[in-house]
C-alpha cells in the first residue's frame, strides 16, 4: 500500500555560506520529493533567505551541492553546472516568487506581457497563442481579463503578488521557491494567496519550498518543517510535528511566541 | 491495523527549567480490521497524547508504532504524509482550514488528495453533508464562520470522505444534537463493517457502550498516575 519514491526532486547537501567571518548558513542537508512542500522558519538572520538563495542558484554557496532531477539527464549538481545550463533550468523547471512582487515583475510592461514573456523565454513565439496563455493564468489567479493590458504599477499589492505567481507557473516549473509570498499583505489578501497556492501546489503536483516567519502560514501549506537558528537547522520534521511538539529550545520558545487570536 | 509496542512518550520543556515530564510508559496496544477501541481515563491521563502520537504530530520516544506496515516512530516524513492521505484518517475537535475555501471543497479534499475525480468527489461530499444535516445554502461558504456544532459536522464530513483503513476519533459526538450524534454512530458502524480499525476518545458513555468492541483506560500507562 505504502511505497517510496525513488529520486528526491531536490537534494541539499552541506550547503554553507559565509558572509567574511559571518555564517550565512551552515551545512544544511535535505531531500525534497515530487510533490512535497517545505517550510523554512526562524527569526530574521537566522539564515534562512541565504539558504533559500543558495538552492535558487543566486547566491554561489561556498561548499556543498544542490542536486536537482532534471527532465534531460536525471540529478545534476546546480552548483557546478554552466551558467547558461543554470539559468536555462530556472526558466523552465525552477520558479521564484520574491516577497516584493516587484522583485519579481518587470514593472514597465503590461501585466499580459508579463506573463508572455516567460513564455517566450522558452520559446514561445506564436503571439495568438501566448495571448490566449496569459490571459488564463491571469483568471487563474483571480485578476481580472479587462486588466491584461494593464501595468502593474497600477496593481494593488496582493495583485501584484499574484500577477508575480502567474509569471513564474505559467511555464509549468517543477520547483517553486518563495521567499514570504505573503508578507507585507493584509490578512484577507493572505488568506486568498494562501487557497490560490495550495490550489496549484496539488492541482500542478509542485514541488515548493517556502520561506516565512508566519507559522501559520507554513501550518496550512507546508508538509514538512525546518527550523533555523543562527544559520544552522536546529529541528526538522512534519509541520505540524514540529509545531505540536517541538523538541529544540528555540523551536518551543518560538511556537510558544505566537500571540493566540 | 493499529499495532502499538511498548509506546513511551516525555516532554523536555527547555524554557521551563528543562522539566522533563514522563507521560506514557509501556503502551501496548492492537486494533484489528473493523474493531473499534475506546480510550479512557480521567483527564490528564493521556488520551490525547496518545491519540496523538498515533498520527505522528507528537514524537514517540520509544517502542513502534504500526499502521499499515509503517512504524510512525521511525518514518520519514514524507511515508508518514502518505500514510494519512491514503492509509489513516483523523477527526479532531477542532476544524483548522484555510480561511475563504467552501465547505464542499473543504470535504472534499481529502478524497482530491487521493486522486479521485473532482465530480466524484464533490459528489459524495454533497451526500455527507447532506447527512449530517448541514442546510444546503451554506456550502458555498467557508465553514470558519459556522456555529461550533455545524464546524465539528463538517469536521466529521471531512474525515470519513475517503475510505480509511485505519481512523482516529476524537470526541466525534461532543456538542452534536441527538439526530446527528446518531447520524456519527451510523457513519461509524458503516466505517467498521467495511473494515477500518478505529480508537476514539468518546466522552459520551452511550456512544462508547454502542460503537467500541473494547476500552483501554489510559491511566494503566500514565507514571505516578497508576494505583
């Protein structure tokens, strides 16, 4: 009844990071399978946006390997493959949603043409067809078709970061990284986000990893937790292991910080 | 189905002078298919620890814990998150949900998780809720804004969508009026005759004398609360 997948998605292995003297984070090692979502918590510092650049490919890591399963050639190492080979792999199989939406929008052009130009970036050339593509994801998260000729400038905030996910899923990406998709919204505007991601994550089979300090955002999207501390994984685990019972001094001390509403 | 060995279980309060607190020592227990199990016990005694550690959100510091040839004990996470979407459902007190998703979706989740069509899986979402008499009208909206009997109704559509080998009840029947306690049971009794193995915290004595072949009072396993 119960059988285990054989290649993670992802593999970390000892990835560290140095900022001089400073540690960024230090030798954190996991696996991510097909499908599963991870949450990476801590307090501001703790390393955990580093980590996330660091498997991104934005930052070069200064030991350790990111193995990811590609479609062509099985698992490969992101660290010492080519730079056009890297960077090929976060059109296509990898996505980044950054906290400022405009982070991650070309903020001059309409919003349809931000969604296009992802496509086109893969090779998409048929104008009709990229329209019709971008006009789609644009329903799919909720905005409104009369707005595809719109800029994002003229966006709302929770707009902004939902137009930022239907330019990075629209070319069907394997690996979604998010660091705090929902910060900075308000709560209703979250709350939506929230639904709208889980939706994808299932309906797509993503594999997501989710960076935030919110713990109840990672309870109701994220499958398995890690817990960061001065740029070291002090507990991982299922989420809501981790949140029910959680074994480390700052694991305890940080779920028992949350103000109960 | 269920198989517990030798189950111990402590909790280190590392902020609270490092307490170390002996909750279970010595849990053995065993549910078969279609038998139903009771826990009992004064509160404090541990049921819910238990319970929960059988779902694998408290950690087990020693013995196995066997549901469908997966020790949670020892498994990695992601065996144990295959184990609940296929193999082991629960039904908390509480309903927790992400704010804003529909009532019918909401139920029906748990069989979408399992790969079932979304017709088919709304459609028997629309058959539970139907029997556990919640009106029509409201399933559209998000349950967060139901009274507390209408979200624990919904609690239990949601939990016995899918058709788990193995299920965990807690308090199923608690601030339910008499119709739809006795809708609960009639899910229950048609959950074991297909074959689920069940544990359940019933405060409800009538309920526990009518559903559960067995009771294990909990306090056998609690240290210092054993006479």
């Amino acid at each position: 009844m119960i059988h285990v997948d054989p290649l993670p998605l992802l593999s970390v292995q000892g990835v560290t990071k140095h900022y001089g003297a400073h540690i960024g984070c230090a030798d954190v090692s996991f696996d991510l399978y097909p499908g599963e979502v991870m949450g990476i918590v801590g307090e501001s510092g703790s390393g955990k946006s580093t980590l996330l650049n660091c498997m991104a490919g934005h930052l070069p890591p200064d030991a350790g390997g990111v193995v990811f399963d590609t479609r062509a050639d099985g698992p490969r190492d992101t660290v010492t493959m080519s730079e056009p080979e890297r960077r090929m792999l976060s059109r296509t199989d990898w996505a980044f949603v950054h906290q400022h939406a405009r982070d991650g929008l070309r903020m001059g052009v309409s919003a349809g043409g931000n969604v296009g130009e992802r496509l086109m970036a893969v090779g998409a050339r048929h104008y009709g067809d990229i329209r019709d593509k971008a006009t789609d994801w644009l329903d799919r998260v909720e905005i409104d078709a009369s707005r595809v000729d719109d800029r994002p400038t003229t966006f709302s905030g929770g707009m902004k970061q939902r137009l930022q996910i239907a330019r990075n899923l629209v070319t069907g990406p394997r690996l979604v990284f998010m660091d705090e998709p929902t910060g900075g919204l308000d709560v209703s505007v979250q709350a939506r986000l929230l639904d709208l991601l889980r939706g994808l994550v299932r309906d797509m089979g993503l594999s997501a990893i989710i960076v935030t300090h919110d713990l109840a955002v990672v309870r109701l999207l994220a499958d398995r937790l890690m817990v960061m501390k001065s740029g070291r994984v002090v507990e991982s685990g299922l989420t809501d292991q981790v949140l029910d019972d959680p074994q480390h001094a700052y694991s305890q001390l940080l779920v028992s910080s949350v103000l109960q509403v | 189905m269920i198989e517990l060995n030798n189950v111990a279980k402590t909790f280190t309060l590392h902020n609270q002078g490092s307490a170390v607190i002996e909750v279970l020592r010595g849990v053995f227990l065993s549910v078969a298919q279609g038998e139903c199990v009771a826990l009992t016990g004064a509160s404090g005694a541990g049921k819910s620890t238990l319970m929960r550690m059988i779902y694998g959100n408290y950690l087990t510091q020693g013995g196995a814990i066997r549901i469908g040839g997966v020790d949670l004990v020892q498994a990695e996470p992601r065996e144990i998150i295959r184990l609940r979407r296929e193999v082991l459902g629960y039904v908390s007190q509480f309903l927790r949900v992400v704010p804003r998703v529909p009532t019918l979706d909401v139920v029906a989740e748990p069989l979408r998780a399992v790969g079932v069509p979304p017709d088919a899986a709304l459609a028997r979402a629309r058959s539970l809720l139907q029997q556990l008499n919640i009106p029509e009208r409201l399933w559209t909206l998000s349950p967060t804004t139901f009274s507390g009997g209408e979200q624990q109704r919904v609690n239990i559509a949601r939990g016995f969508a899918h058709p788990y080998p193995a299920m965990l009840l807690d308090e199923p029947t608690a601030s339910l009026d008499a119709a739809n306690r006795e809708v609960v049971l009639a899910l229950i009794e048609e959950a074991k005759a297909q074959g689920t193995a069940i544990i359940g915290i019933f405060h409800d004595e009538a309920a526990r004398a009518r559903v559960c072949d067995r009771e294990i009072d909990v306090s056998g396993f609690t240290p210092g609360m054993a006479a």
